[in-house]
C-alpha cells in the first residue's frame, strides 16, 4: 500500500509534495543545506517544526561569546592545518579525521558565503573580532554580538526563499519514507496549524534536526527538540556514534535562558544557595579557593580541571533540597563594580537589562542546563551521508567530528561547512540516480496505530515531565551505573505508556508520537552512558571516577538490536587515532 493511502485509512488529512532534495530543520545547518541544494540546481523542499529564525539552537542559543571557529581571519601562523589540530587534539580517536580535515579547510570559505549573505560580524578597529576558544592555539572564532546564529539563519533563510526554497513551518517530520530497497524515497510530516499530514516524495533528504534539549529539565535551546532526528534514525538502522557526550553547565533559568560563559565567571560572582548561604567553598579541594575555580571554569562542564567543582557544587545543592523552586541556586553580581561588568559581559549586561533584571540589585537564578549532544548519526563521507543510502545528516543530528571535547566554535562550523556539502550532495545524488521505488507507509503505520489507540490514562505532558526530571538528576552533571539504571527505566516506562496506546485523535497525534522520540532518545543516550565504564571530560561516572585509555579509548557506535531494537548492538568504531589530551582546556576564553 502506497504511503498516503495508508496514512487516509487512519483518518488524517494529507497533502502530496515533490521535490528533488527534502531539509528538515530551520537551523543553521538546514539552512545552509537548502541554500546550497537549491544553488545546486535541485528543487528544496525545507520543514521545520518552529518557525524558521524561532526554533532551535543555532537561533536561540546566545551566550556573551556564542562565534564560529574558522582560520583566516586572525593571526597568518593560524592555518586550517592548525584549526585541524586543535580539534584532532582533545578527541582523536573519537571522530573521523577525514571530516575534521573538511572542516578546517571550508569553514572559512562558509564564513566569506556569509559575509557575503550581509552577516555583520563583529568588527574592531579594521579587522574582525575573535575569541580564543577552548582548545583553540588561536583566536579564530567570529560572532555577531552574542546572538551569531540567530544573524545566519536570517541571512539565510532569505537566500532560501530568492532561490525558490518551499518553506513549510511549523511542520514536524514524522518519519522516513523508503522503498523496497531499503533507500530514502521521503518523508512524511505534520503541518503543525492544519494538522493535515505532508507526504513528501523526494529522491534525497538531508536531515538537520538538532540536538535533544527537550529530554531534560533544564536547557539552553528550544522546546521542540525532543530527539525525533535521533529517534527515527535509530528505528531505520543508521549507525550512531559518541551518544555517551553531551555538554551542559551553569546557565541562567529565568526569566529567561542564557548559558553561562567563563566571561561570567571571570567577574567572581557569589554563588549563594536559598538559605543565603555561599556555598562553593564546601566543595572545594583543601587549597583551592572560589576565585581560583571560576578563572578556570570552561563551558562547558569537564572534569579535566578543577572549575568542575563548581557544576557538581550548583547540581549538588539543587538536589538536597538548598536550590529555589524553579531548581536553581542564586548568583549575585553586586558586588562587582558597573564598569568590570559593562567591560566583560556587554552583551549579558544589555540582555538583562531589556527582560527587567538588574544584576546589581536582583539575584540571578543558575541551574545546570543541557547545551549540546556531542554524539549523533553517524557521517560516513564527506557530504553526511549516513548509513542509509540517500540520507544525508548535519549539524548537531549528526555524528563524527565531536568527541568527548570539541573546541568552542566548531558546531556552527560544522553546521555551515557540512550543511553545504549535503545540500551540494544530495543535489547531485537526486541528479544522478533514478526515481526511488514507491515508498511504503507500512513501517509507520504499526506507531500510528499505536499512537491512535483509545487511552484515556496517556498524559503526555506528566510522561514528559518524568523523563525530563530522571534525565536531569541521573545523566547530566554526576552519573552512576545505578542512577543511570533510574534514567534507563523512566525511558522504558515512557515507552510501555506509549505502547499502551497514545490516546490521540489525529489532530494530536504528534504528541505521543514525540513521547516515543523522547523516549527512544533517552534510551539510547542513557545505554551508551551506561556502556562507557570510565570517566572523560563531560561524561563523569563516579563509579568509574579515572580514565580508562586501556578499555575505552574509542568511540562506541550503537545501532538497533535485531531482535529486541533496544538490545543495543554496541561497537567499536576504529577511527584512525590521535593522541586524546585534556591538557589545553584551561588555557583560552571559552564558550558553547
Ligand atoms: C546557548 C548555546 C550556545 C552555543 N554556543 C555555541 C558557540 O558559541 N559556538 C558553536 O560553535 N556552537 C555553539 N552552540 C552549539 C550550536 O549552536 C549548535 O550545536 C548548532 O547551532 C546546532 O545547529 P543545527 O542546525 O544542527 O540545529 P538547530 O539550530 O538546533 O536546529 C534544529 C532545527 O530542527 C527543527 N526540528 C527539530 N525537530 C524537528 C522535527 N521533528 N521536524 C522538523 N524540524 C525539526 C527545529 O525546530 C530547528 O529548526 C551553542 C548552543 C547553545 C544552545
């Protein structure tokens, strides 16, 4: 049975697209893939499940210092030679070098696209201003006043629309479609106002969705990134790789989401739990002082230097019970002087002052927010294509160039350079293969039954709630094999409430749908954190508190079980080596 005549007989509304190319996402990474694909000549189809310019990370995501890393702009001895190095350094052996070679040696070539596209970098006397980042030997990385994606995805996603982009939003990709052969013929979504189903048929699809903030309680992106990329590609079988890392650290929770950089904590402010009391030195090492940890401390959390103690201080406090009740810790910046603050943190400053806050007078609530998945669908080649023929993965989706430690800069990087390069692929792979065979709705239809099944008790809100709260207190700042286990079973109990029907009528039935993504997700994140027996970086285990180079030097693909999908098949992916240090983390200005 064709795909939208099995979707008819549940009673949905569909609509039937074209195109030679499919991008899903509004993010930096989709952005970029639609606008390279349609350069290419192809006819773009692009859905996005917020708004292009309000969804996800690239757009949301501000910190003082939020820039993309790129060599060419700043000192002559900096090279994509060096950029390479830098990023081969802290995680060799976990990704693959053919892509970080890509990576260096075109992000440049994106930046000079987007100065074109009229992105306003930020500019000091006659050349750009850049920050060192983490693990960079330079300062390489450019920004546009803090808020550098957002400036991208408007520079372009107009390109998109002059180059004939249909845009669909808010539009939620449901699944993939494939034919007989197992290659990508579609997808189908969800026009999120008409409720209406969207099939689309495609010859190639590129799959930009993001990271999996959603999963958590406390986090720095967008609230529709619930892990659906992830979630569908693991029930087709792509390979995944790095799930195990993920980065997080302090960030403002209200009354609105900023992530925390070092600039903040540059400035010493004091860290007070909801008794008044300051509570950093209790955690402290004999010898260490406060002042001390906070000009070491990096975004995000690692336990390679001793600003760790400040993370596992915040998370500390917050789950005994001594955080307020929006489940965070007070910080106050009164102390320090109105011209340290207007000179380190300019942006901050002016983004407080606009939501109302005063740091002067008003204490600042900070909790542990989650900022990005390090692991994703695994890239096979250089223009991301996954393991699925036709299926191409970019951005945070993806997986291969971020390992335990990725320099700061790298992701928007990485959303530029590999975001063109599966727009330009998938054109040419549209282009040159034949018409896929006709899709077949059957895998989808067994969920959406599922989904549709009378169930009065399914409360998705709660169901998310749960997961959310178990994820945030077992698989974030201190994880053991047995908090881990608490995390794994708020997963599966998420998906048996799911299995025992969504309760939905079709017009909502993206909301169990994405309970099961949630869930999916969780589960393969919190296995893989589980497998990984040592700690590393952001993947602190306090079972296992030392780095184990003997057992797990490596990266771990997963991909579904046969029998039972969530029996993961774990694997050691040989990526050809380099040496893994942590040593240079402290040495630069950081951020996400
Ligand atoms: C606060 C913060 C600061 C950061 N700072 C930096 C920095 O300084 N430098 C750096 O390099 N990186 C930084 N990062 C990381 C970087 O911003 C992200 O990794 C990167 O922007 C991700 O881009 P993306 O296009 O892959 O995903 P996103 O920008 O997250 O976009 C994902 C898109 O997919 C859509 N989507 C999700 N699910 C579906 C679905 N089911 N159907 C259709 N569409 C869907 C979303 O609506 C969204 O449009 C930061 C991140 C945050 C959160």
């Amino acid at each position: 049975m064709t795909a939208v005549r099995t979707l008819e007989k549940f009673g949905f509304g569909v609509d039937h697209a074209q195109a030679d190319v499919v991008v899903v996402g509004g993010g930096g990474a989709a952005s970029r893939a639609a606008v390279s694909a349609a350069q290419a000549g192809a006819t773009v189809l692009m859905l996005a499940k917020a708004p292009v310019g309000q969804g996800g990370s690239t757009v949301h995501g501000a910190s003082e210092i939020m820039s993309m890393g790129a060599s060419g702009y700043g000192s002559r001895d900096d090279s994509a030679t060096v950029h390479y190095e830098d990023t081969m350094r802290p995680a060799g052996g976990f990704i693959d070098r053919d892509l970080v070679r890509v990576l260096a040696e075109d992000a440049p070539k994106r930046i000079a696209d987007l100065i074109e596209l009229g992105v306003p970098f930020d500019r000091v006397d006659d050349g750009y201003k850049l920050i060192r980042s983490d693990f960079g030997s330079y300062a390489r990385a450019l920004g546009v006043k803090g808020k550098t994606g957002k400036a991208f995805v408007s520079a372009l996603a107009d390109e998109a629309r002059k180059l004939g982009v249909d845009i669909r939003q808010p539009a939620a990709l449901i699944d993939l479609l494939r034919d007989s052969t197992g290659r990508v013929s579609g997808v189908v979504a969800m026009d999120l106002e008409s409720r209406r189903l969207l099939v689309v048929s495609a010859r190639a699809v590129v799959l930009g969705t993001g990271g999996a903030h959603g999963l958590f309680s406390q986090q720095v992106s967008t609230a529709e990134m619930t892990g659906d990329g992830q979630a569908i590609c693991f029930r087709h079988g792509a390979e995944l790789v790095n799930m195990e890392f993920h980065q997080f650290g302090p960030a403002m929770v209200h009354p609105y989401v900023q992530l925390f950089s070092k600039s903040c904590f540059i400035l010493h402010p004091k860290m007070l739990n909801r008794d008044g009391h300051e509570f950093l030195p209790d955690y402290l090492p004999a010898g260490v002082t406060p002042e001390a940890a906070m000009d070491e401390k990096v975004f995000p959390f690692t336990i390679s230097n001793e600003s760790r103690y400040i993370d596992i201080a915040i998370a500390t406090e917050i789950a005994q019970g001594r955080g307020t009740e929006r489940g965070a810790v007070h910080f106050s910046f009164a102390d320090i002087a109105e011209e340290r603050l207007a000179a380190t943190i300019p942006n901050t400053l002016r983004w407080m002052r606009a939501k109302g806050l005063d740091p002067k007078r008003d204490l600042l609530e900070v909790g542990i927010a989650f900022q990005c998945l390090n692991g994703g669908v695994r890239m096979t080649s250089t223009d991301a294509m996954s393991t699925i023929e036709g299926l191409f993965v970019i951005g945070e989706l993806a997986g291969g160039v971020r390992g335990p430690d990725r320099p700061g800069g790298n992701s928007l990087a990485e959303g530029q350079v590999f975001g063109h390069r599966a727009g330009v692929g998938a054109a040419a792979f549209a282009r040159g293969s034949a018409a896929p065979g006709t899709s077949d709705g059957a895998p989808l239809a067994g969920r959406l039954e599922t989904a549709l099944k009378p169930n009065t008790w399914f409360d998705a809100q709660r169901i998310a709630s749960d997961l959310r709260a178990a994820m945030q207190t077992h698989c974030l700042v201190e994880k053991t094999e047995s908090g881990l286990n608490i995390a794994l079973a708020a997963a599966r109990e998420a998906r048996a409430e799911f299995a025992a029907g969504g309760g939905a009528t079709p017009s909502q039935v993206i909301d169990a749908l994405t309970i099961d993504n949630m869930a999916t997700t969780a589960d393969v994140i919190v296995q893989a954190c589980i497998e990984r027996r040592e700690s590393r970086s952001s993947h602190y285990r306090t079972d296992c508190p030392e780095r184990d180079d003997a057992h797990f030097s490596h990266a771990l693909t997963i991909t579904r079980g046969e029998a039972d999908p969530f029996r993961l098949a774990f694997d050691v992916l040989d990526y050809p080596g380099a040496e893994v240090t942590d040593a240079s983390h402290s040495q630069a200005a950081n951020h996400g």
